[in-house]
C-alpha cells in the first residue's frame, strides 16, 4: 500500500497570510468504552488530551439497551475508565476541567465541587450566598483557573482561582432584559487587558422580524453592550488566542469577526436555522459547528436521523462536512478540534505549513526535494545524490524543515519518514549541529509513549511546547502511571521530576491497605536511591490517610529536621519532636518546639518534660527570664528550686522602679530562703527595713530619689536634705561604722557647702582623726 498522506487533505481556500489552508482528519484512538451512547449524558472533556467526564443529563431520557452510568464516570482520551465518583448531590447543570486537570461539578442550587483524576475531593465551595431564595443558577462556564455562573436575577458571578474560591460579583448587564441565549468566559491570559471577559447573548424579542440582539462584555469592572443590531445568537464560540469570535444567529448565519467586533471576517448562510449542538474553534483560524442526530436539518424534517453532522467552515468561508454515527462532542484544542464519538477519538486541525511544503502535491520546496531524493536513496537511485546537492544553501533549512514535519506528525510511519529524510540530508551539510534533531528523536519518543492507548494522552507537539515536560510529568503522576513518569524524567533528564516522582508514588502507597512495616520497607527502598529526598511529604500524606505509626516509621529516614519536626508537632507528637529538634542542635527550632509545648500544655506536664531535657530547659529560663519571669518563677516554685525562685525576685526588684512592686519581692525571695539559706534570708530582712526607711524619707522630703539606693547612698541623701536625726537612727539600725558614718557625713555637708555645720561638727570628738 502506498504511502499517500495528502489524499486525506482538504483545502478550505486560503487563510490571512495567503497560503491556501489545508485541514486533515487523523484517527487517534478506537475508544475503549464500546460504543457507548453519548445522547443522554452531560460531557466535559479537558483540553490538551485531557480526561472525560460523563454524568446523566437530566434533561434527556436514557434509553432501555443504554447501559447507565452511575454518577459521575471519568475516562482517558481513549475511553478507559479511570474511576467513578459517587453523586447524590444536587442536579448538575455544567461540568468543566481546570488547566490543573480538576473536575468541577456546578449544581443548580450554586454549590461546587471539585475533584481530582482519582475521584477524591479536593474542595467544595458556594455561590448560595448570591441566589436569593427560590432562585437557582441559570448558566455556567468552568475555564482554566475558575469558573463564571449566571443566576436567575441575571447577576454574574466569578470565582477567578479555584485553588483559592472567592466569589465575587461582577458589574450587573443592564442592557439584559432576559435569559442570555448563551455565554461564554475569556480566561484573563487570552484577553487584551489580561482581565477575565464574559460574553452574553442578548435574547431580543421573540416573534419580532426586525428582532435584533447584541453581546455585552462583562469584566471585573464594566459591562459593555457591544451595540451589534444584528439577529440575536444562539450560539458564540471565542478562539483560543481570544483574537476572534464565532456567532450563529437565529437566521442560520455564521459569522467570524474580532474580538473586539469591529470587523467582520467571513460569513457563511448555512441551511437551518436549528442552532448547532457545538460551535467549536479548530486551532485559531477554522470553525466547527455540530448538529446532533436528535436535531432536525434542512432537508431532513420527517427523518430519522441517526448521525451528527460536523461542518468544517475555513478562513474564507469555504466548508466541508462530515458524518458520524451517533452524538459527537467537539474539544476545542490550541492547534486543532478533537472529535470525540462513542466508536472514535479523531483529531481535526489545519495540516502544519512544515507538512504542506513536503507533502503537497507539486511542491517545489527544499523540503519536497530532500524529501524526494531520500526517496530516491532508499529506491536505490543514483541521482539521489546529485538531487540533494541541487538544493545548496537551502539544504540545512530543509533538513530542519522535515526534523519539524515529523515532529508535527501522529503517525508512526510519517514521524519515520521525515527522521530519516532529515538524516539523509544532514550527511551533506558542511557544518550542521545535530542537536535539533535528537531533542526532536527523544521528544517525539515521549510523545508515542504518553499517546499510546492505554495511557490515553494524544498531545501534539505545539501543545508539548506550551505544557512544558514538568507538567506532563505532572499529569501522568496524578493518573499515578509512575512508572512511565520516572522514565521520562530520567531519559530527558529531569531530575527534580524524578524526585517529585518517587514522593507521589510513595504518597500514593501509603493510601493502599498493605501493612505499615511493609509500605515503610518499600518506600525506603525506593527513597533512599535519592540522597536528600524528602519523607516529610510521605509521612504528612500518610498521617492524613490515619496511619499514624507509618508517618513515624518515615519520618525516622528524614533528614531535615527542619521538615521533621514540624509535622511531629502536628502529629502531636511533642516529646519526639523536641528530641529531634534538640539533637538538631538549632536553637529556633527547639524554641519553635518548647513555645509550641507552653502555649498547648497543662503547666506541670510542661514542667515534667522540661527537667528531662537540659538544652531545652536552659533555652526556656533564658526566654522567660527577659519575657515572661512570673511564669519562670512557677517553673522553679513546681521543681522545688525556690531559692532559684528567690534569686529571680531579687533580679526583679533591682529591674522595678515600683516600691510596692520591690517590696513584695523581697517578702516572696525572704519566704523561699528562710528553710535553705538563712543568712540570704536575714540579709532579704535588712534590705526590706531599708526599703521602708527610703519610702519613709520620700514621703517627708517630698521626693522620690530615695528607693533603690544603698545604705550609705540614703546616708548621705538624707543629710543633703537635712534629715540628720533619720541618718543617725540608720547608723544604729543598720550597723554603719563611726568612721564611715563620719565620713558619709561630712562629704554630704562638704557637697552641701555647709559650712556652719561644718564648723560644729568639727569640734566634735572625730572617729576619724
């Protein structure tokens, strides 16, 4: 058989840049779910290959030989069953996937739900609140990020970061006086001003003939009628970019303009005014409109319809169609429309201009002529060499142009193909750098290994680019098909993928039923290939799974204890904690543990933990020595350390200015030395007699200078303010010394310059000489 790929081509005249538009339906799977009636289902397919939801529809009526499906059923791309989700909710009125590829579930009466690729709730959420009662949602749209709804009082609501749900309201559609005949939602990173749009289709008056309707834009912070008076849409579709809209309108017409509606590209009258089931984009420069079997066209009323009809319209307006058997949902892709039925997955899209220069039929392109003369080669020709020579300076230009075609191509033969034509070229290029070509060889090697059947991920080579190998990684991980994402990190060299990996699987085991002792030697085995990965993770997944001893067990093998003991803590796991953070030895982490400890703990289980702990203890008296030395007085008072006790109240007396606040004090210090250490507790008496003397000498003088000073200090103040009789009566008390008494004295009158009781004293017997 022959190898002919343009005899499935078909040209639509010719696009913008004035290169005639070829488009090509390639078959990707045969689908696994066997020939399942799509009609009486809800279907929401992820772009970029992504999964299918399938839930009844409770509007349409499932037939008697129809096998249901109970719930909410999840599918590959290629129709195998990944998982159900259980649902007596609410009815649902929209399902739709994030870019993150997590299923969104909006109900009628506003709640939402979101669950990932395995079934399991990630999040629930409401837009209850903005429905006032009695009423529901009319409408709504999950996009990349968020998702858009439409209540009955014809307000528009927003929740912009699904990770994250805040609803939030947007301006209110004046100009709408009913029920939009459709809406659509821009995500901000395909708009202009990078804010998310909502399109709405005004309904006009239903029986006028002038009947005429528009499109308000709604965004955060306006919402505009864009004035359009023409017939009112049943259906809009906004390309990829954002850079185009598609409208069909109740007359059955199609029109293709800006975004911004102030052109008008191409129109195209169709047959029917019955609306299509779908108006999809395919790529960014073709639209695809879809009428289903149960849907009546022109020329068929009185018929039994049993296939959908798929109408290709190209950039100058031109049309093809095509029929399936059955219903047939259209998912709109960045570089094509994939066709979904329940026998096939297809893929629509304008065949690469990469593939036009080889394959058309007369191309005279350098790439044609590489290609023709490898041909030739492997005919065994001997003008193949003297072909590829003709070519000159174009030759490395046309080598990259077939390296380009196969990585454009699905299918396998096609792929080799053009490789080899690259090869073949390449032998003849003075200097060329191969790189392109085996980046180009390991790629496509990924991309046939994640598009196979049974992994069920047909991405095309533009979309690779714009996923990005991290987040391909990413999504086979969440299908938790590790063992195909740890060999493409390792062939293309992704280590942090690897890493990423291994955790996901180890988490992922952990949530199995085999015995703790068991999962622990497995991850181990498989962890400890990879110096400096993290269990933290593992274990955290595994305490929230309610296997408690597993987390320990892993968290035995983590090497941070930066990760560790956080989680040990949540674990309420605090005497393990403690222990790890000390034998750590860093001190904010032992003072995260032991503040953790006071703030949660019974007082005297804190203190029974601390006095086994030396490092942690002498951390915490340091602590509660500058911040909180009332609580560190009940630590000593509870382990019978009161003369630690006394000494912290002695320290406190020096550090307060308040005399009552000293006094009690040194009352408090006195008590806890009397049965230890007497003569500290006889000093503690002396300096509160003290205390009394130089609270007595304020209140006389008027001045309160006193509190704080020594003996000899008070001394000396009292006679600088003339209160001698109260500085002698302290000589006896407190069993100052003649001499220095003398002393104190006369350097108070010297400072004084009293020289008249000077003179006086002077004449008296002096101690002193």
């Amino acid at each position: 058989m022959s190898f002919d790929p343009y005899a499935d081509w078909v040209a639509l005249g010719s696009s913008s840049d004035d290169v005639s538009a070829f488009y090509r339906k390639m078959p990707i799977y045969d689908m696994a779910w066997d020939g399942l009636d799509l009609t009486p289902y809800l279907i929401a397919a992820a772009p970029m290959g992504g999964p299918i939801a399938l839930t009844r529809d409770p509007t349409k009526i499932l037939s008697m030989s129809a096998a249901p499906i109970s719930g909410i059923a999840l599918f590959s791309a290629a129709g195998v069953k990944l998982t159900s989700v259980p649902w007596s909710g609410p009815t649902i009125i929209h399902m739709g996937w994030t870019s993150s590829e997590e299923l969104v579930i909006v109900c009628r009466d506003g709640s939402v739900a979101v669950f990932d690729l395995q079934g399991s709730p990630v999040r629930n959420f409401t837009f209850g609140h903005a429905i006032p009662e009695g009423q529901t949602l009319l409408l709504a749209r999950v996009y990349t990020t968020g998702v858009v709804v439409l209540t009955q009082g014809l307000e528009v609501w927003a929740v912009q970061d699904i990770e994250d749900p805040t609803p939030e309201e947007l301006p209110r559609p004046r100009d709408l006086d009913g029920p939009p005949l459709t809406m659509e939602v821009v995500p901000p990173e395909c708009t202009k001003n990078e804010l998310l749009e909502v399109y709405l289709a005004t309904p006009g008056d239903e029986g006028d003939e002038d009947d005429t309707g528009s499109i308000i834009i709604v965004t955060p912070h306006t919402a505009e009628d864009q004035l359009m008076g023409t017939s009112p849409f049943r259906r809009l579709a906004v390309s990829p970019d954002g850079n185009f809209v598609a409208t069909f309108d109740i007359r059955g017409k199609l029109n293709v303009t800006y975004s911004d509606f102030s052109r008008n590209l191409c129109s195209l009258v169709s047959q029917t005014d019955v609306p299509p089931r779908q108006l999809a984009w395919c790529g960014k420069d073709a639209v695809v409109c879809v009428w289903g079997p149960d849907e009546t066209r022109a020329g068929d009323q009185g018929s039994d319809v049993k296939e959908s009809l798929v109408l290709l319209v190209g950039p100058a307006a031109e049309f093809e169609h095509y029929n399936f058997d059955g219903l047939v949902h259209l998912v709109t892709e960045m570089d094509g429309v994939r066709i979904i039925t329940s026998e096939k997955h297809e893929f629509l899209q304008r065949v690469p201009k990469s593939i036009v220069d080889i394959f058309k039929i007369g191309s005279t392109e350098p790439s044609a002529q590489l290609y023709e003369a490898w041909q030739d080669y492997e005919s065994k020709n001997a003008s193949s060499v003297k072909n590829v020579r003709l070519i000159g300076q174009d030759l490395a230009e046309s080598v990259e142009a077939c390296i380009e075609a196969a990585a454009h191509e699905f299918d396998l033969e096609s792929q080799n193909r053009c490789l080899k034509a690259a090869a073949f070229g390449k032998c003849f290029c003075d200097f060329y750098d191969a790189q392109r070509f085996v980046e180009t060889c390991q790629m496509l090697r990924v991309l046939n290994a994640v598009r196979s059947w049974d992994v069920g991920l047909p991405i095309t080579f533009p979309q690779y680019e714009v996923l990005t190998p991290d987040v391909l990684v990413d999504r086979l991980i969440n299908r938790h098909l590790h063992g195909l994402a740890y060999k493409i990190c390792d062939y293309i060299g992704v280590k942090r993928g690897v890493d990423k990996v291994l955790v996901h699987w180890a988490c992922a085991k952990t949530r199995q039923g085999q015995p703790d002792g068991l999962v622990r030697d497995e991850v181990v085995a498989r962890l400890s290939q990879r110096p400096g990965i993290s269990y933290a993770q593992v274990a955290s997944a595994a305490f929230h799974e309610g296997r408690r001893s597993l987390a320990i067990m892993l968290l035995e093998h983590e090497p941070k204890a930066g990760e560790q003991v956080p989680l040990l803590l949540n674990m309420h796991e605090d005497e393990m904690a403690l222990a790890k953070a000390v034998e750590s030895g860093d001190t904010d982490l032992v003072y995260l543990v032991v503040l953790h400890m006071k703030k949660k703990m019974d007082k005297q289980e804190f203190f029974r933990i601390l006095v086994n702990h030396h490092h942690a203890r002498s951390l915490i008296i340091a602590y509660c020595m500058e911040q909180e030395p009332q609580f560190l007085e009940q630590y000593y008072n509870a382990t019978q350390s009161s003369h630690l006790a006394s000494l912290l109240l002695i320290r406190q007396y020096f550090e307060t200015q308040d005399s009552r606040e000293k006094d009690r004090c040194l009352k408090r210090a006195k008590d806890g030395l009397m049965s230890q250490k007497p003569g500290d507790a006889k000093m503690l008496d002396e300096q509160t007699q003290l205390l009394k003397e130089q609270e007595a000498l304020e209140k006389s003088t008027g001045r309160a200078e006193f509190v704080g000073l020594s003996v000899s200090e008070t001394i000396h103040r009292a006679f600088q303010h003339g209160e001698s009789r109260r500085a002698a009566s302290m000589q006896k008390t407190f069993g100052v010394p003649p001499k220095r008494f003398w002393w104190i004295k006369l350097k108070a009158l010297c400072a004084m310059g009293d020289f008249e009781h000077l003179e006086k004293f002077s004449k008296e017997k002096s101690p002193i000489g």
